[in-house]
C-alpha cells in the first residue's frame, strides 16, 4: 500500500518506500534513529519495524497490525506525557494490549 502523497511533502523522514519512519515505539525517527521529538506515525502511513520477523522486516498495512498499533500509540503517547518509558511493538505487547482492551 502507498502512502498518502501529503507525506512526500512533508519533512517527516521517510523510509524506502515513502512511509513516516518509526521507531518499534511509534515514534517517529531519523535513518540514523534520532527520535523525531513529540512525533508518532502509526498505520497504512507508518513504516514500523517488525520485530518478530527480525531485523529489516516492517509490519504489513493492514487493519489488524493498525488496530495493535492503535492502542500501543495511545499508551506510549499518555506515557511520554508522565515522562514514562514507551513500550515496543512486539507480539508480547500485541497480546498484552489485547488482553487489556
């Protein structure tokens, strides 16, 4: 799936494809990994690591990975507002969340 084309013009960073780069956390980051202050992507516009696939591999843009990545943004974004440590996107936290809902 391609991004929404306002993402091109924006000065988020973007991975290979076109999507926000993020962080497993959601929040969005340089190449290099610099967080991007204050800024999550999520969903069909969000470039997010897979890390039960490992290394390189990026969650596919579907519904069921936005509705994970839904609550996961939620409590990260509530998190970072108490200055608490944000969560990682992971099938641990998936179920977690899951649970919780």
């Amino acid at each position: 799936m391609k991004p929404n084309p306002v993402i091109a013009e924006s000065d988020l960073p973007t991975g290979p494809r076109g999507h926000v780069n993020t962080l497993p956390t959601l929040q969005v980051a340089t190449e290099d990994g610099e967080v991007v202050d204050g800024v999550w992507a999520a969903g069909d516009n969000a470039q997010i690591p897979d890390l039960a696939k490992g290394e390189g591999a990026w969650c596919a843009p579907s519904a069921q990975h936005a509705v994970r990545q839904a609550r996961l943004l939620g409590a990260n974004m509530a998190a970072s507002s108490r200055a608490v440590p944000s969560e990682s996107t992971s099938t641990r936290t998936w179920a977690r969340s899951r649970r919780s809902a």
